[in-house]
C-alpha cells in the first residue's frame, strides 16, 4: 500500500522511527536534522568551535554526519575534511573515493591522508605482522585513526574532530567497557570530551541516532557512501555477541540504547574522577602526547618500518 507522508501528503519513504509518523524524503531529511541539532544544544557541542576537523571514512555514518553539519551549521562553522587511506585491500580506495565526492559535492575544503605514503605502513602490513606489532588489527586501527585524526586538527588549527559515532557504537562500547571494568574508559564515549593539551576536543554529534537512521538519511539524500564491512572487523568474541543482544534488546524495549546512553552520560560520568591523566608525557619521537616515552602510534610505526628496513637489509646481504 502506498504510504502518504504525514506532514505533506507526497509518497512517503521511511518512518520517523519503529511506529511513529510516515514522511517522505525533504521531512526525512529535516526530522533527522533535527535531531542531530537537539544533540549538539543538549550537549553544546559546538560550544567555542569555528573551524571543525569532520572526520570522514566514506561509510553511511559519517557521510551523514558531514551533510548534516553542513546543512546545519555550514553557514556558522568552518569545516575541513579529512579521509585516512588506511590501506585495506579492496576496502580504502572505494571508502576514500566516496568520502571526496562528498566532500567535492558541497564544497568542503579536504584532506587526505595516505597512511602509506605519509607513514610507511598500511593496516593490512600491521595485521600481517600483528605478532610483531603486538595488537590486534582492530585496536592498531584505531589508534591510527586517532592519532592522524589529532595531528591534522593541529595542522589545519580546527577547534575540535567530529566523528560520526552513533548510538548504536556508543552503547555497545559503554556496555563492553562496564562488562569489563573499564569505568575510565567510559569518559571518552561522552558526546564532547575537552582539549586536554594537544589533545584536540572531540564532538559526536550522532550520540543520540541509530545507524538504521544514519542509513536512512544517506538513502533520502542520495550521497554516494560505500557499505561494505571492513575485512579485518573480527566475526566472532564479545563484541558482535553483545550488538546482537543489544540490537533484540531494542526490539523488546523501545529506545533501550538511547535510555542506558543518556543516563550514564548525565548520571555515571560526573561522578568518574579520572585518576591523573594517562598521558601527560610527551613522545620523545613526534611529540605528541603519549603515555609513556613514546606514543602508541610511533611505537606501533617504528615496529613496521624499523623492521621492514632490517629485512630489505638482511636479504641484500644475502643476494
Ligand atoms: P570506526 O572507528 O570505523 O567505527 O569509525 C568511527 C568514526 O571515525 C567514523 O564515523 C569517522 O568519523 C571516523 N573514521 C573512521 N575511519 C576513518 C577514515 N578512514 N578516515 C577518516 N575518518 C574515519
Ligand atoms: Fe580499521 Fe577495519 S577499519 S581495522
Ligand atoms: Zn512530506
Ligand atoms: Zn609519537
């Protein structure tokens, strides 16, 4: 049956969410927004930013968060994009190709960043050598991501990162952190964390929506993101066990994820008191913040290339 939306009469495409109104794409689109807008004054997200580093991986969530940034404060905030060429196989290039047409599509001044190129090694290398590297690819990514994330805020001098977290991420990593007793943790999933030296803020403005809507958003817009997941994302352990049960949790009890997000935001991080901050040294390699003498980031790099050098070494002295 052909579904009328609720607000204007055209064909409509989606529900505002699970038996709420029908809309069509332009009130889609504008409902989404909204909401989006109500996280960031809930949380005064852009409170003292006028030039935003908008982190963009080229899939459905962060796609939507720089149109909605950009249809929203475009006219207010500066925005500067940046996509990290990760080197994955078959999984970066498309991922970097749709994070630029985005950003070309509405006229955002971008960076790229090309782990190989600028670095020397490329996530595929570090999980091909993860013995050597002394982590999961996973968590070797992520730190990557965070540290380029920070250096390019402090290159292109923007008062804050925005990454396009949703709700779904931010409730599952609360819920993994709790299970697993890492209440410290818990301070760097909030909405907004401070600039704390040359740590630059982070804001999350999609806190609050799903990635079902994130999608949705994308959809009605018709902006080109690539859906695939990554190769290296692990099938199997805690992680996709608890999205599952969170995910049928959310079908018995409608806006579970929001209620146990928005709670712990408001009620369980004030009262967390971080012991003295974790990285109050500085790198002796690049000088950024680190934890101990050298950061994770260099430690992990200096692991690949040093070593990469010594086999280029070992087999000319062999030839
Ligand atoms: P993930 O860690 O893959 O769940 O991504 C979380 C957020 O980090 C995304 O929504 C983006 O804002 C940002 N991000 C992830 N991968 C990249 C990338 N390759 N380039 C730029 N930003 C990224
Ligand atoms: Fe980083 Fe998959 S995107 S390991
Ligand atoms: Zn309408
Ligand atoms: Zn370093």
């Amino acid at each position: 049956m052909l579904r009328r939306c609720t607000i204007c009469g055209e064909r409509a495409v989606a529900r505002a969410a699970p038996g709420r109104r029908y809309l069509c794409a332009k009130h889609y689109a504008e409902h989404f927004e909204r909401r989006v807008a109500r996280t960031v004054e809930k949380y005064k997200l852009l409170r003292g930013v006028e030039r935003l580093l908008v982190a963009v991986s080229g899939g459905k969530d962060s796609v939507a968060l720089l149109h909605a940034l950009h249809r929203l404060y475009g006219d207010r905030v500066e925005l500067v994009g940046l996509t990290i060429d990760l080197g994955i196989e078959g999984y970066s290039s498309p991922q970097v190709e749709a994070a630029k047409q985005n950003f070309e599509a509405l006229g955002v001044e971008y960076r790229v960043v090309r782990l190989s190129k600028e670095y020397g090694f490329t996530i595929d290398e570090a999980s091909r050598r993860r013995k050597l590297v002394r982590r999961p690819t996973c968590s070797v990514c992520g730190i990557v991501k965070r540290y380029i994330m920070n250096s390019v805020a402090l290159e292109v001098s923007a008062d804050a990162v925005a990454t396009g977290h949703n709700l779904d991420d931010l409730s599952l990593f609360t819920l993994m952190s709790i299970a697993q007793g890492r209440v410290d943790d818990l301070v760097k999933l909030a909405p907004r964390t401070e600039r704390a030296g040359r740590l630059v803020s982070r804001i999350r403005p999609l806190a609050l929506v799903s990635g079902k809507e994130t999608l949705t958003y994308v959809v009605v817009l018709g902006a080109p993101f690539h859906h695939e997941n990554c190769p290296h994302a692990p099938s199997d352990g805690l992680r996709p066990k608890l999205s599952a049960m969170l995910e049928a949790l959310e079908d018995s009890v409608p806006e579970f994820r929001r209620m146990m997000y928005t709670n712990i935001v408001s009620n369980l991080l004030p009262r967390i008191t971080r012991p003295a901050e974790v990285e109050t040294q500085t790198c002796m390699v690049c000088g950024m913040p680190a934890s101990g003498k050298t950061c994770s980031f260099c430690r992990i790099r200096l692991r690949l290339v040093e070593s990469g050098k010594n086999r280029v070494a070992t087999s000319s002295l062999r030839g």
